[in-house]
C-alpha cells in the first residue's frame, strides 16, 4: 500500500497546534485469490484505501512535569472485499476524540490515554464495535510509561 501524510506544527509558548491529513492507497491485487485467511479470499478486487483528518493540540504547564494532549480525527474509508478493513468494514466512516494527560521527569514518562470513536457509517458489510459487531461507539484507554531517548 502507499501512504501520503502532510502535518504542520504550530508552536506558541507552551501550546502546540498540530493539524494533519492522511491517505493510504492500495490498488487491486489478484495474484492471491486463490488463497485464505480467516475464510477470507485474499484478493483485492478493486483498490482500497481510507482518508483521515485530525487535529491534534498539546499543552505543557510551565515550570512542572506535566502536560496534555487531545486530539479530534476523522477517516472514511473505500473498498470492496472483506479484507479491506480499515476502521470495522469497507465504506466505513468514523470521528473520534482523544484526551492524553502527561508526567514527564528526565527520561521517564507516563501518560494516560482515554479515547472514544463514533461510528458515523458502518460500512458494507456492517459492522461495528461491541459483542454484537454493530455497535457505533466505543472507548478506549491505555496507560503508557516507558523512557525517552
């Protein structure tokens, strides 16, 4: 597949602004139709891809250890087979938020990350998030802690 992305980092003190577009493409494969993967052909019948937009804003407080960062995106995606799953299925379209508290001391860090993603299409053929697959929301949290080189 081919990926295009283009960002652009606004600073002003202490406050980053961060707007970004991204594209992938991939275009129609056939010499594996003959094989599976999880019952799935693995051709790809007609290209595929998604587009994506998001915004992304980050704050570090003066003076401590500590900052935060959200975020907003959005992404569609295009295509045919099964296997064309970018977010949950082929035509799906979502929009999400993101919100990422930070504590940073020289090169150890950790960071909380609390999300939630809206289905805004479900796609063909549908499907979604949740035990019954056709659900349009979901969160989602991870806790981050690691060293910065």
């Amino acid at each position: 597949s081919n990926l295009i992305n283009a960002w652009y980092t606004w600073r002003n003190g202490n406050l980053r602004v961060i707007p970004e577009i991204q594209a992938q493409y991939t275009p129609k494969m056939t010499q594996w139709a003959n094989v599976t993967s999880g019952g799935f052909s693995d051709d790809i019948p007609k290209s595929t891809g998604y587009y994506a937009a998001a915004l992304f804003v980050v704050y570090r407080f003066e003076g401590t250890p500590y900052s935060i960062s959200g975020w907003a995106e959005y992404g569609s995606s295009y295509g045919s087979a099964a296997q064309d799953v970018w977010f949950t299925s082929p035509g799906a379209s979502l929009a999400g938020v993101a919100i990422a508290p930070a504590w940073k001391y020289n090169k150890l860090y950790a960071r909380l990350n609390l999300g939630y993603v809206h289905l805004t299409n479900l796609g063909t053929p549908v499907a979604g998030y949740g035990s019954s697959g056709t659900a349009r929301n979901t969160g989602m949290g991870t806790m981050e802690f690691g060293f910065v080189f």
